[in-house]
C-alpha cells in the first residue's frame, strides 16, 4: 500500500509540474541565477567564480551538481530540459515521501493520501520548484530525510545504542548543501540535550560531538578553498553582507523584486563593479557596516521591514489570486500542529522547532516565496492533519451516536 501511494502521487507530481514546464515555456528560458552562473564558469572555464572573481556567493553543492549537467548537456536546449526535468523528479520526490513519513509518523492513512493529494498540485513557489536554477527542491529533500531520520531515532530511542555514521556524514552535508538547516539542526540538538534522560545524557554530548565534526569535515574544504581563493576562511556562505545591504536601507522594500533589480551586484552593473573592484570579502564587509549603521540611525523602519518580512513569511502576499489560498492554509497548518501536539507530541515539536530556526535569518533579508519553500512540505502535512480533523468532527455531528475515541486521524496506520 505504501509503495502503491508513493508511485502514484510520485507520477501525477511529475507529470503535473512537467505539464506547467511546457505550458510556461520554462524549457526555453534561459536567464541566469548566481548559482547558475557559477556552474556555467566552473564548467567552461574551471572557475568557481561569480562577476568575474573567485565567489563564496552559494556553497558548492548545488553549483557543482549544475555544473555536471552543463559540462555533459552544454548549455542551449538540451541541457535546460533535462535541468527541468530534473527539478521537477526532485520535487514530485519530494511529494511522493511526505505520506510516507506521514505513516511513519502514525498518522492516519487518509491524513498521508490527503498531504499527497495536495502536495501534488500545491506549488509554493513556480521557479524555484520547476526552473532548476535553485537548490530549493534538494533542500526541501534533505530537510524531509533529517526530520525523518530524527523522528526515528528518538522515538525508538536507537541513538542511545549507536547512531548510524551515514546520519554524521549527511548532517555535514546538508550544512554544505545550504547553510539554512545549520540552524535548524543546532535547534535539534539543543532542544535534545534538555530532553533526554540524564543517565544518558554523557552519551547524547558525544553524539552531539560526532554531529558537529560530521560538519566541520564537511565545510573545512570549502573554508580552505575560500582562504586561498578570497583571503578569508568562510565555513558556508560570503553574501549576508550584500543581502542584508539590499534588503535595508533607504528606498528599500520588504520583499525581492524592486531591491534586487535596484540594488543587487547580478542588477546593478555599478555594484557589479564596485564588488569586482574590492573583491567579495571586502564589498560584503562594507555593505554589511553600512546597512548596520542605517539600522541604528532608523531602528523604527527596520523594525517595520522585518514586521512586514515575518507576515508575509507566513502569509504570502503574492501572487494576489493565491493570497486566500494561502492564508487558510497558514491557519490550518497552525490548527494542524495544535493537533500535533495533542498526539504526536515528538512530530509536532520537530514541525515547531524548524518553524522557529529555519526563517530567523530571513525575517532580517527581503522576502521571497522560494526562501520558505524547504519547509512548506511540513505546513501541508499540517494543514491536512486539520481538514481530516474538522472532517472527522462534521462526521460525528452527524452520526452522534458513535462513541468518542481517539481520533483515527492520530491512530498509526
């Protein structure tokens, strides 16, 4: 049964997003992100570089994985289609395991076939989850594995015996991967240390050691290579300097669209040069002061900006005809997690630790729909953990002579 749900909303997810890929004409646009840009230098000229100079821009994982698809495809038709297909296989992945760990998580199977069904034509953001040309749907991948992987082991209590070495290798390379799960990893190990047992709790450090050198043997590569290459031993990524430069300051907006095409260095061909001219380091660095002493002159306007960033975080503003749409889906999924903790208090503390961790640093930068996308899979498993809820109780109005049990929409399958 689990196997027959995976295929199924794995294929209509594929063919779905495809269809939208063709309808769109996404396999014909060829403009370039920052990642994409590095892949294309990696591959024609061996340079991991950005506006012409070595970059720490975005950590290697995803340019490198691009860069192999340029170096084999090219970089015309041929290697656009098989990017988004790619892109899309890798998000209706993604659609196709989230009942499974509903399931695993002993949620009801209608719950799981629900989140499916939803997830299967829910698209958070379009260009992120079928362009190819951001890593968000790996992201959301390595998110749903560490959750899942997390879930297992403390619910079974199996670290306390021995945690699998491949769970220290893979943490490490999600920190490589996207430095916005570091965060939400450091949230599970804290939040670990002041739940486990005391008997046990010398044992949970040393696993808590072996997590934190899975990931320096992971980003000491990257750091050695961005030494030699930009003067500075960077663990993850250069470029909070420039994002939070864009986002605050005067003439500045909450949201992507007006400061990146004003101000960003991939926009601005004068800021273009000014970065090429310091080098990345030292450009980050100024722009990072500046943008800090304009916050200390107009605390009241950054206070406005991240109020507007946090609402619009967990409730899009756009598109306008979705705004409703998402809306309640928020509301649900805040219901869904009440629920949560109700019956699968471990899920939902998972859910609410990475709601808290995973958006900080984005409450502070311009929003955009694809920053949340890694971590909109757990608002539909919630917000379907709410609609079967309010399903069951219409049911019982109805039929009031069924007796009151526990939920089957928390039972395991």
């Amino acid at each position: 049964m689990r196997r027959r749900m995976f295929v199924v909303v794995f294929v209509l997810a594929l063919v779905f997003r495809l269809a939208i890929a063709l309808q769109s004409g996404m396999f014909h646009r060829f403009g370039r992100t920052e990642m994409e840009t590095i892949a294309l230098n990696v591959a024609e000229f061996g340079e991991y570089s950005l506006y012409g100079v070595p970059t720490a821009h975005c950590t290697p994982v995803f340019p490198l994985y691009l860069a192999g698809l340029f170096s084999i495809f090219g970089r015309g038709l041929l290697a656009q289609i098989v990017k988004v297909t790619l892109s899309c296989a890798v998000s209706a992945l993604r659609c196709g395991l989230v009942p499974l760990f509903a399931l695993e998580a002993g949620l009801d199977t209608r719950i799981a076939a629900l989140a499916g069904g939803i997830g299967v034509l829910y698209i958070g953001a379009l260009d992120t989850e079928i362009s190819g040309g951001v890593d968000g749907p790996f992201v959301a991948i390595a998110l749903l594995i560490l959750v899942w992987a997390i879930l297992r082991m403390w619910r079974d209590g199996s670290w306390q015996k021995g945690t699998p070495w491949w769970f220290f290798a893979f943490c490490g390379l999600c920190a490589l991967l996207s430095p916005t799960l570091l965060p939400v990893m450091g949230g599970f190990l804290l939040a670990g240390a002041v739940a486990c047992p005391a008997g046990v709790r010398r044992r949970y450090f040393r696993q808590t050691a072996l997590v934190a050198l899975g990931i320096l043997v992971f980003l000491l590569p990257w750091a050695i290579r961005n030494d030699s290459s930009l003067g500075a031993p960077i663990m993850t990524r250069s470029n909070f300097g420039i994002e939070f430069w864009v986002s605050n300051g005067p003439g500045r907006t909450f949201d992507l669209p007006h400061n990146y095409g004003a101000y960003h260095p991939s926009s601005s061909p004068r800021e273009a040069a000014t970065l090429v001219d310091l080098g990345e380091v030292e450009y980050n660095r100024l722009k990072l002061a500046e943008s800090i002493d304009w916050v200390r002159a107009h605390p009241g306007e950054f206070f406005r900006f991240t109020a507007q960033r946090f609402v619009a975080w967990w409730f899009p503003p756009s598109p306008a005809i979705l705004l409703a749409p998402k809306l309640v889906l928020t509301l649900l999924a805040f219901a869904g997690l009440w629920l949560l903790f109700r019956r699968q208090p471990l899920v939902a503390w998972l859910f609410l630790l990475t709601w808290i961790t995973f958006p900080d640093v984005y409450y502070m930068v311009q929003w955009s729909s694809r920053y949340r996308y890694p971590m909109d899979w757990q608002t539909l498993l919630c917000a379907s953990v709410a609609l079967f809820a309010a399903y069951q109780a219409a049911t019982k109005r109805r039929s009031p002579g069924v007796a009151a049990t526990e939920p089957p929409a928390m039972r395991p399958a």
